[in-house]
C-alpha cells in the first residue's frame, strides 16, 4: 500500500518502511509523528481523496534531526560593471522513516474509487 501526501506544499509518494528527508521539523531522534495529508490511498482499490481522503493518516519516525542537502551555487554577475557575488546554500532537512500507513475505514461521499 502507498500514499501520497502533502506536507507543507509539497508532495511525496511514500510506502511503509521508506525513508526520506522532508523540510526541517522540530523533533528529537525517534519521535513519531502525523505527516500532512493524504491525497491519495493507493493499492489494488485506489482511493483518491476530494481534495483530501477524510480518516486516512500516515505517520513517520524522526531517524536523523537534520541532514544537509546538496549545496546550491548562487552567482550573481553584471556585464561591464566588475560586480560578481558567488554564494552557496545548503538546504536543511529532517531524515523520517514511514512507519504506518493508516487507510480510510468508511467510504463517505468525498472519496472516489478509481477502477
């Protein structure tokens, strides 16, 4: 089973047991927590929600507190005017592993079976 959810505007495609990194959160290593929502519940009967699948949930363990991503070089160049600006970011990130995925138990009038 799978689900896709969005967390604070972005969107991911997760499976129990997956790991991946997310935006920064607040929280020590092992914590469990409720990830976004759940535009989808996928499966042999996909589930797509209207906009979101009303009781559907999926929780994740916070594995590493902050992981940095891959550095960004920003360089900033004007013609005939000798101003370059070369600066680099790294994106911090929060390390989870998606422990459960909780479907919906009642199909209320929001949901849309997908055959």
């Amino acid at each position: 089973m799978y689900a896709i959810i969005r967390d604070r505007g972005m969107q991911y495609r997760v499976e129990e047991g997956q790991v991946l990194d997310i935006a920064l959160i607040d929280g020590a290593s092992e914590d469990e927590f409720e990830l976004g929502e759940v535009l989808v519940l996928g499966g042999s009967q996909p589930v797509i929600g209207a906009p979101i699948v009303s009781g559907a949930s999926v929780f994740a363990k916070v594995v590493q507190e902050q992981v940095k991503g891959e550095k960004i070089i920003v360089f900033k160049y004007k013609n005939k005017k000798r101003y370059r600006r070369r600066t680099g970011h790294r994106q911090k990130y929060t390390r989870v592993a998606i422990s459960r995925i909780v479907g919906s138990n009642n199909e209320s009038s929001g949901l849309r079976d997908v055959a």
